[in-house]
C-alpha cells in the first residue's frame, strides 16, 4: 500500500509518499506526478520519503524521473529512506 499525499503552499509543492512504492501503486503515482507538473510553476519541490518503507526497480525509474525534472529538496530521515534519496539522486545525474 501506498499513501501520497499533496500538499500545495505558495512557493512549494510537497509531495509524501507512506508505503511501499511498487506496482500498481507507482501508476498512482505516476499519475498525481503528471498532474503536479502543471501547478509547479516555479515553485521548489519537497519530496518527504521518511515514511516510505520500500521502493522496487519502477518506483526508482519513477523518483529518478522527477528528480531529473525537478530536482526536489528531498526529506529523508533512516538509513533506508537516505539510501531511497541517494539512488535517486545518483542515478539522475548518471
């Protein structure tokens, strides 16, 4: 299961994702992303991973997307989550 939640402020956009970031829920997603794109805007990108307990092969695909994108101010805050935010970060820049 998957939790995402949408929080839009004057000059960011925070994105939090509960769960585990697998299919079928990273369709889900993929969805609320495109959706984002339009009310961005100019505005900073947070992503908060601290509650996200596992991300499979398309889920990464998926945050190394929006990091290329956007690059994010990503909130991690275990090793697990901090590795989640690494493998994104390293892998966009590749």
């Amino acid at each position: 299961m998957l939790r995402i939640s949408v929080k839009d402020k004057p000059n960011s956009l925070h994105l939090k994702l509960e769960g585990k970031l697998i299919l079928p829920w990273t369709n889900e997603l993929q969805s609320v992303w495109s959706q984002m794109m339009s009310s961005l805007d100019g505005k900073r990108l947070h992503i908060d991973l601290r509650e996200t307990t596992f991300v499979d092969h398309h889920g990464m695909h998926l945050l190394r997307t929006i990091v290329q994108t956007t690059n994010p101010k990503i909130e991690a805050n275990s090793p697990l989550t901090r590795q989640f935010a690494e493998q994104a970060r390293i892998q966009a820049q590749a």
